[in-house]
C-alpha cells in the first residue's frame, strides 16, 4: 500500500476535495473526536481550534493506496491506519476517514488535526516520508503484495512518473494524468 502524507492547512477545500463527486462512491466511514457529524463541520472544528493555538499546518492528510490489482477490506485500511497513526505521533488525535472508489479501484484517505486540544500545540511531525515508506514495504509484505521496485530500492524509482506537483499542474491544464509515466511538456515544468 503506498502511503502518501503531508501537513497542510485549508480545511474547507480539502473537505470539498474528499466530497468530490468524480469519485464513483464516496463514503465518510469515520468521524472521530470532533463534535460534528460531517465532514466538512469536522474539519472547520480542526480549523477554529487551530487559531487558538496560531498553526497554519494544523491538519495532516494522508492517502492510502493499494496495489491497483488488489481488492482491499476495510480491516486492512483500519489496520495500516492505526499503525501510521502510532508512528506518526497522532493517536488519540481527532481524526476523519473517508472512502474513494474510482473505476472498482478503492483507497483512502484520513486527517488527523495535529492541535491537542489540551495543551492548544501542534503535534510535532518528524521524518514522515521515512516512517511512512518503512510503513508501506511492511504492508507489502504482511500482505503477500508484489512491491514496487523504487520501494524496494529509491534508486530504481521510475524517473518518468509524475511528481505531486507536476501532477496537480497538469491536472489544472487539463492533461491526462491517467496515463502511466506520462511526462508532459518540458514547458509545463520549467
């Protein structure tokens, strides 16, 4: 399962993000510590809590997604979900998991606002693409799951694959992202 994780503030367009309808099913499976029972509700909560304690990045998103030939339970995401959320710092933390599924493929997505509430300070956040790749390769394997070739080793990364930020721009200037190793225009990236 890849895991894909970043700090990120703006509440609202993120829930508007995992609401989209170009999805084929969108299910908010779980809203956990907040008052609200909506998602986007949850995340304002996250917000105005946040000002008290003066952080912008105070939500951490992370996408969970299986191999594409895989069918994926519940179980298992709430399992990996658990263990990124130990490693991460972030248990007990206010927290919402939603459902994507696009095309039969499934995968998720959850947030985590990183304020304690108690102390009004942000859960610090250290080395999490390392935690996050060890994570991955161990649900590679408890799996029984062909791992990809730059998990196994970094160096054997595909150098044609689309970046996050090269892919949200070409998202924006309506390329395919669809395409495996499509890499667009070097204009686009200079």
């Amino acid at each position: 399962m890849i895991l894909v994780g970043n700090q990120r503030g703006g509440a609202k367009g993120l829930a508007l993000h995992l609401m989209k309808e170009e999805n084929d099913h969108v299910d908010v499976h779980e809203l956990r510590g907040f008052a609200s029972d909506d998602l986007m509700g949850a995340l304002t909560e996250a917000y105005a809590i946040s000002r008290g304690a003066k952080c912008r990045q105070f939500l951490y998103s992370l996408s969970l997604n299986p191999p594409k030939q895989e069918q994926v339970g519940t179980e298992a995401f709430e399992s990996a979900i658990e263990r990124a959320e130990e490693r991460m710092g972030l248990s007990g933390q206010p927290r919402a998991i939603v459902f994507h599924e696009k095309e039969g493929r499934r995968h998720a997505h959850v947030v985590w606002s990183r304020i304690r509430a108690d102390e009004m300070k942000a859960v610090q956040l250290s080395f999490t693409k390392r935690k996050l790749n060890a994570l991955a390769r161990e649900l590679y394997i408890k799996h029984g799951w062909q791992m990809p070739h730059g998990l196994v080793d970094p160096s054997q990364r595909d150098p044609r694959n689309f970046t996050l930020a090269e892919w949200q721009q070409a998202k924006r200037v309506g390329k395919d992202v669809t395409v495996p190793n499509n890499r667009l225009a070097s204009k686009y990236f200079r």
